[in-house]
C-alpha cells in the first residue's frame, strides 16, 4: 500500500468513526430522556398510589 492508499483508509476510518460517536451520542441522549421520563412515571405512579390509599380509607 502507497501513502495515498493509507490516506485513504485513515480518512474511511475517521468517518466511520465519527459516525459511531454520533450514534452513541444519540443513544446516550435517548437514554438520558427515558430516564427523566420513568422518573417522572415513577413519581405520578406513587401520587397515584398515594390518592387512591387515601380514598380507601374513606
């Protein structure tokens, strides 16, 4: 292989690479979101939980 070659290669590489980043970065994101959002279900599920102890005890 020439040096042009290599460039080459090393060019496809960082691309490819770069792609990956951005994949995980999204994956992280939507990660991060689902999260904050079976959080916030967590807290409405024990409001919930909470409302439906105290009509019970009506």
């Amino acid at each position: 292989m020439n040096n042009i070659d290599m460039n080459l290669v090393a060019q496809s590489l960082n691309q490819k690479l770069a792609v990956a980043n951005y994949t995980a970065s999204s994956w992280e994101a939507k990660a991060t979101q689902l999260e904050q959002e079976n959080s916030q279900l967590k807290s409405q599920l024990e409001e919930l939980k909470k409302q439906n102890d105290e009509k019970g005890d009506k």
